[in-house]
C-alpha cells in the first residue's frame, strides 16, 4: 500500500508524472496541502510591510520599488554616476505614474512636450510611410489585387440590379451582421469577369472574410448562385 506523499499520511489512489503519490487526484486537494496553503495566507497579510519602527536604509528601499516594477535596473542603486542614477529614477518613476493611470504633474507634461517639440518628417519620410500602408506591405493585409474591374461594374445602375436581384440582402448564411453596406463580391476573384453569375450581393464583413481561404469561398457562393438561379 502506497502512501500519500504531502505529509497527510493517508492511502494514496493517484501518481503523478513527478513519480510522487497522492491520496486525491489534485494535489492541492490534499487535507495537508490545504493546510498549509491556509496558514501561509494568514502570515502573508503582514509580509512585504515595513513598520515604523524598522529602519530600511534609501538603497534598499529603491532596491524593492524596482523589484517590484520587473525592471532589471538594480545596478542603477550601487551606480557611481549620480546623474545617470537620477535620470534613470526619474524615467521609472513617469512609467509607474503613466502604468497607475495617475494624472501628470505640469512639469513632467511640459518636459515631455519640450522633447517632442522641433521633431518634422522629411517629405520623403511621409512618404515611405505612406507606401508602407499600401497594398501587401500593410500587417493588416489579407490578399487581393490591384487589377483594374471591368468597365460595366463602374456602372451604379449594373450594380443596383445585382442587388435587386439579391433582394437587397446578404445571401451568406453564416453572416454575422457586423455590417450593413453591401457589397457586390466577384465570386471567382477575377475582376474582368463581371457576369451576373459571377457576382453576388454579400456584406462589407463577409466580403472582407472572403480573402482569406479563397477556394472555399468560391465554391460555397457559387452553390449559393447555382441553387438560388439554376433550376
């Protein structure tokens, strides 16, 4: 007969993969695990609290507000540079205030302006930076093309009869409703193809999904065409 392993000395029915047996199949379920879990809260009310009879030397103090920060600055405390300590302080200091939503004192907002301030992007600069968004060299690129549509699909009037013919909705089943505009999608993704069995009436959302997983897409609204026009 095994034996538990946490100390309450009861049968064990479970192994765990440390090699280690339990009287239950949780660890933490275990009566003398779950006393020692209880006394541990109760003493840890007062840990971490400094009383006012106990004295904590300034290094030390800092030593424990960039421990609790997660910031591996530690060795700014014992820094030889004492103006190289301050700013480092000082820059921990506005990303704890900035990190607890307090409100900026005028001074650290006229500091932080005063850098800011003077700093222009060249023409050429805004313009890279324009390009960057374009086309595939956005993250938020999905797929497409830049192919020009034929000329009939620039016509509002060849557009508003696929959508009479559509009746004016989203025929995606699976739409979401996250939009209301219409959106006329070329089901076999060629823009030149504007054939009225080429095209249907879907949502702004559904069309935007519809570049992702595109051989699916083509064959589920076709069969929606095919069943809805083809008898």
């Amino acid at each position: 007969m095994n034996i538990c392993e946490y100390g309450c000395n009861n049968e064990a029915k479970f192994k765990f993969k440390n090699g280690k047996f339990c009287c239950s199949e949780k660890q933490h379920n275990c009566i003398e695990v779950r006393r020692k879990n209880s006394l541990g809260q109760k003493n840890s009310k007062n840990k971490g609290r400094f009383k006012k009879d106990h004295e904590v030397s300034k290094e030390l103090r800092l030593k424990f507000r960039l421990d609790r920060l997660g910031k591996p600055n530690i060795h700014i405390v014992g820094d030889k540079n004492p103006t190289k300590r301050k700013e480092v302080i000082e820059k921990i200091k506005i990303k704890r205030i900035l990190a607890n939503n307090y409100k900026l004192s005028k001074e650290t907002i006229n500091k932080i302006s005063s850098k800011n301030k003077g700093r222009k992007h060249s023409e050429e600069s805004k313009l890279n930076m324009r390009l960057c968004k374009l086309g595939d060299k956005n993250p938020a690129w999905t797929g497409g093309s830049f192919d020009p549509y034929c000329p009939i699909f620039s016509n509002k009037d060849f557009k508003q009869m696929i959508k009479d013919r559509d009746g004016h909705r989203c025929l995606n089943p699976y739409c979401n409703k996250k939009s209301k505009i219409l959106d006329i999608h070329h089901i076999n993704y060629d823009k030149q193809e504007c054939d009225s069995m080429n095209l249907i009436t879907i949502c702004k959302s559904c069309n935007a999904s519809a570049n992702a997983n595109r051989e699916w897409h083509k064959e589920w609204y076709s069969t929606i065409i095919k069943k809805r026009y083809c008898k």
